[in-house]
C-alpha cells in the first residue's frame, strides 16, 4: 500500500471537513445574530399601538461588538498652513489671535476678508459673513454639491463619509457628514455645514482617529430590544399623545464621558434613533440604556 498517498488523502479529507464545520458554525453565529422578519413585524405593531411610526428599515445584523479606543486628531503646523491657503488662497494679511470657545477650550483663530478658521486639538471651525454677497444657491443639489466640494478643500474623501441631512427652512440646509470605521459611524467625527442662500455661513469638523480596539466582543441588544427601550425610556421623558415618526436606525460608536485613557476616550457601541423632527436618541447597544449625553466631547 501507498501510505504516502493515502497520508496525502486524509490530509485533503480533514481539510475539507474543517472548512465544512467551519461554514456550518459560520452559518450558525450568523443566524443568531440576525433580526428575523418576525421580530420586526412583532416591534412594528407594538410601537403602532403606542403611537410611534417606524417609517426605516432596520439593522438586519447585530453581532457582538469591541469597545473601541479613540483620540482627537492633532493638526500640524503644516496641515494648518495647506488649510489657510486653500482657503485664503495666500498666507499674508492674516490676523491670528486666540479665543476661549468653551471653559477648557481655547482655539488659534485665522481671520480675512470675513473668512473665519479656528483649529483646536480635534477640531476645526470654519465661518464667512455673508451680508451683501450675491446668491449662489437655489436648490438642495446646489447645497450638496457645496458641501461636498467644501470637504473635498478639506482632503475628506467622500466615500468614506455618512451623510445625514436636514433642510430646517426654505433657503437654508444643514447639513450632517460622519466618518466611519469599518462601516460603523463614529458619532464624535463628524462635520456640521449650514448652507444659506448666499454660501457657506459656518461649518464645524469634530475628528477622531480610531487608535485601536479594547476588550472583548460583548454580545449587543437587538434593534427590536432597542426600541422597545426606547419607547418604555421615551415615555418617562416625554409623556404626550401626540404620534411619534422614527425615520432612521443606525448603530456605531459614542464617547459615554470625558473620562480619558493613556490612548484616548473609550467609546462604546451605541444605537442612534433618529425622529423626523430632526431629534436624535443614543441607546448603548449593551445595556439598552438612553444616553442623555450629545455627540460632542471636550478635548
């Protein structure tokens, strides 16, 4: 008997029952983690009957999630310098003096011909005076395009950009664009565009770089957990008959405190709840608990 062909067999045998049991288990954990059409229909009605509209589709996975490390971006000197250019198309003439934002805050702020831009550690906020300047936008297209080529100025690539809007009145649009971390949204990165007739009036960019992934992967409430939650939490909050509409779901990362770590803030897996009057709920995926906290972190 060949024993060296017969070895080489049951290695192929094993091989391919590995990858079998491999797909099998694959399969399994998938379905576990799957929101089935049953589920939703159950959450649906049970919201109708409490006077909320689920008006979106619903996260269809829900795998456990890490917990995930993340630090202000801290702009150099140079990237300043390409910044204002690109704006200010020189670096002369400038006016440059230093202001308190919030308590513990302060930004460097460059200043011409009614342009404003101010950088701090992890942000950056950007300004015009608009008075007296001609109108250049007269539909939502003309504001997206934009804010997308203001993005673009600032070395964003789009793609990799959630974009979320909102028009609050005729002739002005506000606009919302998160960056993601392999396909989650990071709620404290993010840039604020608010887009009048006349041009940009103010934009503000919060950026986060993700530093690295800590703990282990915790399982996470399902999408129909969360919203039982948040109707059960909704209603203490605000106890009315009127008809609530729920336009989107999505899940991602928010900062819980201004506690900091040697690599940064921790920041934990979150579901945001959006209302179609513009309102936004955080739930922490973990417990199903509101967070009555914004997006926004002091640096």
């Amino acid at each position: 008997m060949n024993w060296a062909k017969v070895k080489n067999i049951l290695i192929v045998i094993f091989l391919i029952l590995n990858i079998v049991l491999a797909y099998m288990n694959y399969q399994k954990n998938s379905s576990i983690y799957t929101l089935t059409s049953q589920q939703e229909s159950n959450i649906k009605k049970l919201l109708y009957e409490n006077n909320i509209m689920l008006y979106t589709l619903l996260p269809k996975q829900y795998p456990p999630m890490r917990k995930l490390i993340l630090a202000p971006v801290i702009f150099s000197e140079d990237e300043k310098d390409q910044i204002i250019k690109t704006f200010f198309n020189t670096n002369d003439g400038i006016s440059i003096y230093i202001e308190k934002i919030e308590p513990d805050i302060i930004q460097t702020v460059y200043k011409k011909d009614g342009k404003t831009i101010g950088f701090s550690d992890g942000r950056i906020s950007y300004s015009e005076e608009l008075n007296f300047k001609e109108q250049v936008i007269y539909s939502k297209e003309d504001a997206k395009k934009l804010a997308d080529n203001f993005l673009k100025k600032m070395d964003y690539n789009l793609s990799d950009l959630k974009v979320d809007f909102m028009e609050e009145e005729k002739g002005l649009y506000r606009f919302l664009y998160y960056e993601t971390y392999k396909d989650s949204y990071i709620y404290n990165s993010y840039i604020e565009i608010l887009i009048r007739a006349e041009g940009i009036e103010y934009a503000d960019i919060y950026k986060m770089k993700p530093v690295k992934y800590t703990e282990f992967s915790r399982s996470i409430y399902a999408p129909d957990e969360i919203l039982f939650g948040f109707m059960n939490q909704f209603k203490k909050i605000e106890d009315n008959k009127s008809i609530i509409v729920i336009q989107k779901i999505d899940i991602g990362y928010l900062i819980e405190s201004d506690k900091r770590t040697d690599s940064g803030w921790e920041a934990i897996p979150y579901y945001r709840i959006t209302l179609a009057d513009g309102r936004s709920f955080f739930l922490n995926a973990y417990t199903s608990k509101m967070s009555f906290e914004n997006a926004k972190i002091q640096f």
